[in-house]
C-alpha cells in the first residue's frame, strides 16, 4: 500500500533555480492537495484539485504552478524559488468530499538559500 | 471562512498527567473535524475525526475529543500522558472552503515530563 508518495523527501535550491515537488497517490482520490507547514503557522493550503483538468488556488498560492493530467499525479512547481519558501511540504489526497479521511504523503523538506 | 485557533503553542505536561489540547473552530456549514499528530521530522497521522455521529470521539492511543458545537470546540484529552505522546497536535476543519479542504490551526507541541 504506496498511499501517497511524495519526491524528494529533501532538497537545497538556490534563490531563482526552479524545482517541481512530485506527488503520486494511488487510491484513485479525486481530490488533492499541496500544503506547506511553518512554525506556529500549522498547514496552509497552497493549491488544490477536485479532479484531473482541474485545479485551484489555495491561500498562499503564489510562487507556485501545479497541474492535474492524470488523476494519480499532483505535481508542484517552483518558479523562481525564494528563501521565503523554505518550508515543508505536505501532498494530500481524499476520495471527495464530506467525512473521508484526508491522507498525507510523508513530506518535502524544502531549503532556498 | 473557516478558522481553528488552537491556544497555547506549547503544553507541558508530567508523565501519568491528564493531557488537554484544546481547539475552537468558525465554520459557516456543519463542520468536519480532525486531529493530527506529527512526531519529528515526519508527517501527519490522524488520530481521530467528528463527522457529525457521537459527539465524543474516540481516536488511537487513547485520545479522545468531545464535539461541543454551543462552545465552538474540539478540544483533545488523554487521561494519562505518556512519553511517547511528546509530538504536535494539529486540529483541523473540513467543510464549506474552497474544495472541501482542510484548514489547520497553528499547532500545539506537548512536551512530556518524566
């Protein structure tokens, strides 16, 4: 049982490279979703999708691109990276909406220097 | 808009001590949620979840939670702490945001005396 499968799980950037988080799940979840952990800040939604074709803005969506082509990848991309997005990243899937659970991917630590 | 304030970012407790974390939510639509625990340097795991059935939910290694809608609340309790109970708590809403996804409150880390 994969689940959700995040990669890299650790990564160094330089300010400006660019860079795409990769996320797989194979339950056949319509929905998923990139989260990004600060301290005292808990999770924050950055960009979601309720299917393949479609995607939406989070909360904090800017600096980054996602795409939905199939229903098992999520991909996140990082334009232009920033200190500022030193962070870690968490990729989430569920099956629809209402009570089902929410299952999280392992994490992407993620540095911008 | 929903939110989940979850006050106090940091709780000590003793070995043997009752645990309560506690978490107030806003939602607009009957809500759905969640607590998380992350240990170090991993990701999250559910530990339990209300949708809307017993107002008191029973989760993994002996948490618990009361839904209590007139005080907004879904506040964590353990009778007894363990050491292995040392990690952040997230609490969570789903329900009525954009997608039907999750809003976290901003953590609690339970520290655990011997």
């Amino acid at each position: 049982n994969a689940g959700v499968t995040q990669t890299p799980k650790f990564q160094v950037l330089k300010t400006g490279q660019s860079m795409t988080l990769q996320c797989a799940q194979d339950m056949n979840h319509e929905y998923m979703s990139w989260y990004r952990q600060d301290p005292g800040m808990g999770l924050r939604l950055i960009h979601y999708s309720v299917g393949a074709g479609i995607t939406d803005q989070g909360e904090v969506p800017n600096g980054y691109n996602v795409s939905r082509s199939t229903t098992e990848d999520f991909p996140l991309r990082l334009l232009s990276a920033a200190p500022s997005q030193t962070s870690v990243y968490f990729c989430a899937s569920s099956p629809g909406q209402g009570w089902e659970g929410i299952y999280f991917g392992e994490g992407s630590w993620l540095t911008v220097v | 808009a929903q939110s989940v304030t979850q006050l106090g970012s940091h709780v000590s407790v003793s070995e043997g001590a009752l645990v309560l974390l506690r978490c107030n939510y806003s939602s607009s639509v009957p809500p759905y949620l969640f607590w998380y625990v992350q240990y170090p340097n991993q990701g999250l795991q559910l530990l339990l979840k209300y949708t809307s059935a017993a107002t008191l939910v029973k989760g993994i290694n002996g948490f618990e939670a009361e839904f209590k809608k007139s005080e907004t609340s879904f506040h964590l309790t353990k009778p007894s702490a363990h050491m292995s109970d040392a990690a952040e708590y997230f609490c969570a809403v789903r329900g009525g945001n954009a997608g039907n996804m999750l809003t976290f409150g901003g953590g609690t880390r339970l520290m655990v005396k011997p």
